[in-house]
C-alpha cells in the first residue's frame, strides 16, 4: 500500500516541526491563563454525543462488540461536555480546559477538501456574561496576536436574535425550513419561502434582512429596529453591545479588527448566544471559530441546575497556511494547504475577482454586471483569454475599483468560488445545487430561466411504471444526479441514476434507461425527439453567490451584492 485513504495524508518532519510551533504557541498562551489540558476519545458513543445538541455527520460509523453505535467524533466540544457532565461537579467549576486533538468530517470526493483535521480548542464552563464572552474572545485574539497572523478581522454574531424572531413565527415548518437555509447560507430561496408565506411584513422584512446584516455597532440598532418591529422585545443583542465596550477597555481597536455579522450560524445547533470567528491574511475561510453555548450543561453537572459555557477552537491547517513562515504566501498565489486541502490566500488590496459563465449564461451576465457599473469592455471579444483585468465605474467611496473577470463553466463556478479562486460569481441554481458547496447565495438575477423536468418518450407511456413495479426502481438518464436523486427521494421512488453529460434524450430512446431528468426552456428539445413532459421538478434562474467568508472581510463584495439587488428591485 503506497497511498493514505482519500482525505487524510502523511505529515513529514519538516512540516510536522512547523504545526508543533504552532500548537506550542497558541497552548502557551491558554496554559497562561489556567486552562488545562484533557483528553477525550477518538470513538464516542453517538447517542451520548446527541444529548449535546445536533451533530455533522461523520463518514466513520461502526458498532462495537456490544452492539453500541459509536463513531469517530466530527467536533470536540460535544466529547468536552460529556466528560464535564460525567466526571465533575458544581464544586469544579468555573473550568478552563483545553485540547489538541484530530476530528473526521464528511467531505465530497474530488472537491479538494480534506476529512481530518486538528483543532487546537479551549473551554469556560461555569461562568457566563460579559465576563465569560469576553475572556474567551479575548484570548483568541491574543493567541492570534501572538502568531503574527497579517490582515486578521474578528467577526462576532448571536444566534438569539435568529431564535427569537422565528419563534414569533405562526408557521413552525416555516420556521424549521428558514433556518435551515440561514445554516446552509442559501438567502435567495429564504426569501422566497417567506415572501410566499403567511407571516405578518414586519416578521418576514426581519427574518430577510437579519442575515444579510454586517458591519459595526449601527447593525446592531438596525437588530433592535427590525426585532422591535416584528414584536421581539429588546436586549437580544445587549450581549454584543457589552462585548464591543469590553475588548475596547482591553485596548482592541474594536472599530479596524471587529465586524459584527448575523449569517454566521454554526452546522452545530448547541449554541445560545455569542457566536464568532476569526479570519487572517485574506483567507475566505476562518481560520478559528466558536461561541456561547448556555444550555447543553444544564442539570447534567451535579449540584449545579445552570452551567454557563462557551468555547473556541482553531484549526491548526488553516494556521498553518496564514502563518508568515520566510514570507511564504506573502505574495497573495495559492498555497497548499495542509490536510490536502487548497487554499488562495489572496492579498486584501488585491483585485475584487468575479467567476463570469460562459455560454448561455454570459451575455445576460455581462449585462447586469455592466448595469452594475463595471466595465465588461474586455469580455465582449475574449479570444482565448480566461482571465481579464478591468475596474469599476462609479467614483467615490463606494468604489469597487480594480476587479478581475475569469470566464469559467457555470457548472464550475462553484467551485472556483467556494475554493478562494474567485470572490464572487453567476451561474444557474441547478450548478449551486450539484456542487453543493459551502457558498452564500445572495440574489436571483432573473436571466436564464429554465425548468427542471422528467420526461419519458410518449410512444412508451406507461412502460416507466410496469418496468418499476416489475424492478422496484426506476431507471434515470440526467446530468443533474443530485436534483434528480433528492426529488424522486422525496417521492418515495427508488430511482438508479446514469449519470450523462450530453444527449439526454438518447437514455430512454435507445432503451437503457426509462425516462430522463432535464432542463428546458421552450420544449422544443423534448418535442423534436418525441419527448413528453411526466413531472416538473423546480425552475430555475441565475444566481449571484459569493464566498462566504470573502463577504464578511472584503466589502467589495457586499456591494456588488446590493447593486445587483437594487438592480432586480428596479
């Protein structure tokens, strides 16, 4: 055997040597300040790890040989509170406690990311407030201070402004359905459940806005305004407010390194309160995160009814890539990163860099970007050019300036995007869905619309249904595997997809499938080749998205988002 698992890899000494010093760094700054390490499982029983709260799903799962479903652990936090409520008492706390240790996700195959690795972490349990919020934000920036990190920003936010105001919703599917999409940073269809739904103007102009907010201590009056409005009472955001005065009387220039965000939501539903990350040298992804998280202990630690708790972790690979080691990175060009994951670590001054779509997608592109204000001058004759220099327009303090257009796939601006090779980009819903990528969808731009059909050829109507209930499945030619597979999942139809790129039609014509899953504008594909239409899956149109963490450290970003917003309020 000469090669690791997909996902995981070797570290050699050179590189081991430099995640060491990293490691060392930042527990030299927790052991100052009393906090002690522990240890905990690789394995943990995964009902034990769901009292705590809901869990990403790891890609490790087995039982043991007492029949208990144990699994590699996906995050250290939930480990931390089952040891707290198993081995200590109210006597303990408040605890400070702190970890280095590997954690396993779920990762797609072929998307460059990597399924282990290491979180250095750190744990206040028992005490709760300004003071808690503060000591635990406090020292992440000095760790962060004291790796020289270049260009970091704090980014702080609240998940209970989000819970209050969806707990005034009338509609509780509404409501499960709205979060969902806030943790999955999907705004376009958010709006579009609300705006279809019942809830009084003043909940919906909330729950739209609220995670579309970012920026200083203004964006947490214009909280309090749109809570007022919808009937929330006041204080959900006195926490931050208390948080900002605090680190500013520790002497953080609070007004250059901290942005107060509401999309930052956590694919761990433990939390209660503060939530925040912390970003560096213009990577979009943050390089540590972590928040409040009040409830999880509560009566599980004896002697004690209430356990206030909040905790933080970094992630040693994406250190390891910020990190200025002899001024590696320091000129803004990828960077491997360690896991086997990629990174672009991109200077802030650096070109705002947009992914544009080729094909039936670009002139329409071209035309809200040029409505936007930038200058598509050097896109309307390519060539054989991918990659082309041009500015902004508009004058003023609102100025993108310089950007760069990259002409990509639409099936691979995702990608580009989702992996810091571009800040921002266009392409269809269905590209979004089938990358199924970590991205912030921010507004449908209207063009390109299309629908999402299953078709069959209609000399064999009703051949699809004897030969499933002859099977018990359903034969499917697309090019779309994810749409198709999660509609007929939510039919309850048993569906074996073949996956093609082109000629879609041929599946059922030819016979080796039974119907095809497709896109169409005007039917006259599906007509010419004897094609009828026997279910509408979803339309779909073209779609501004950004990274999501490139919007919340380049508002370059965000203004491009609100131009091309104000374009379709127009």
């Amino acid at each position: 055997m000469t090669t690791t698992p997909w996902g995981f890899r070797d570290i050699l000494p050179e590189e081991a040597q430099a995640r060491e010093d990293i490691a060392l760094t930042v527990k030299d700054r927790l052991k100052a300040h009393g906090y002690l390490p522990v240890e905990t499982p690789l394995l943990e029983s995964r009902a034990a790890l769901e009292g705590g709260g809901r869990l990403t799903d790891s890609p490790f799962k087995l039982f043991d040989d007492d029949g208990r479903f144990l699994m590699v652990r996906p995050d250290n936090t939930l480990p931390i509170v089952r040891l707290v409520s198993s081995r200590m008492r109210a006597a303990d706390l408040p605890l400070r406690l702190r970890y280095e240790a590997p954690v396993v996700r779920g990762a797609a195959r072929n998307s460059g990311t990597s399924r282990q690795f290491t979180q250095l972490g750190y744990e206040l349990i028992g005490e709760g407030g300004v003071a808690g919020d503060t000591e635990i934000v406090s020292i992440a920036v000095e760790a962060t201070l004291a790796l020289g990190l270049p260009s970091w920003r704090l980014v702080c936010g609240s998940v209970r402004p989000f819970q209050e105001l969806l707990a005034r919703c009338s509609d509780r599917a509404l409501a499960e359905r709205v979060l969902a999409l806030v943790h999955v940073n999907n705004l376009v269809d958010l709006d579009d459940e609300v705006r279809a739904s019942d809830e009084a103007p003043a909940v919906k102009r909330a729950i739209c806005e609220l995670p579309r907010l970012h920026g200083g201590l203004e964006v947490l009056d214009r909280v309090d305004s749109l809570l007022g409005e919808a009937g929330v009472g006041a204080g959900t955001v006195d926490e931050l407010r208390a948080l900002y005065a605090s680190l500013a009387q520790e002497g953080l220039d609070v007004a250059e390194r901290l942005a107060f965000d509401f999309s930052i939501m956590s694919s761990f539903d433990y939390y209660t309160g503060l939530v925040f990350k912390i970003y560096a040298a213009g990577m979009p992804d943050s390089v540590g995160s972590g928040g409040r998280y009040d409830r999880v202990l509560d009566g599980a630690v004896a002697g004690a009814d209430h356990v206030p708790a909040a905790g933080f972790a970094f992630s040693l690979e994406r250190l390891e890539i910020v990190r200025p080691i002899d001024g590696e990175g320091d000129d803004g060009v990828a960077v491997p990163a360690a896991g086997g994951d990629s990174a672009v670590v991109r200077d802030m001054a650096a070109p705002l860099r947009i992914a544009v779509p080729k094909g039936s997608l670009n002139v329409d592109a071209l035309r809200v970007l040029e409505e936007a204000g930038l200058d598509v001058s050097p896109l309307r004759d390519p060539g054989r050019h991918l990659i082309f220099r041009s500015r902004d327009l508009r004058e003023g303090p609102n100025s993108i300036g310089e950007v760069e257009f990259i002409i990509v796939r639409p099936t691979d601006a995702p990608a580009f995007v989702a992996c810091g090779g571009a800040d921002c980009g266009i392409c269809g819903r269905d590209s979004l869905i089938e990358a199924d990528m970590n991205l912030l969808q921010l507004v449908d731009l209207g063009f390109g619309a299309c629908r999402f059909i299953e078709a069959e050829p209609a000399a064999a109507a009703g051949a699809a249904e004897r030969a499933y209930a002859r099977r018990g499945s359903l034969r499917v030619a697309t090019k779309y595997p994810r749409i198709a597979g999660a509609w007929y999942a939510s039919r309850g139809i048993n569906a074996d997809i073949v996956s093609l790129h082109g000629n879609i039609e041929l599946g059922p014509i030819v016979g080796m499938t039974d119907r095809i899953v497709d896109i169409t504008a005007t039917g006259t594909t599906l007509r010419e080749n004897d094609l009828v239409i026997t279910g509408e899956i979803m339309e779909c149109t073209a779609r501004f998205f950004v990274n999501p963490g490139r919007a919340r450290i380049d508002a370059r970003v965000r203004e491009l988002a609100a131009r091309l917003a104000a374009l379709r309020k127009a």
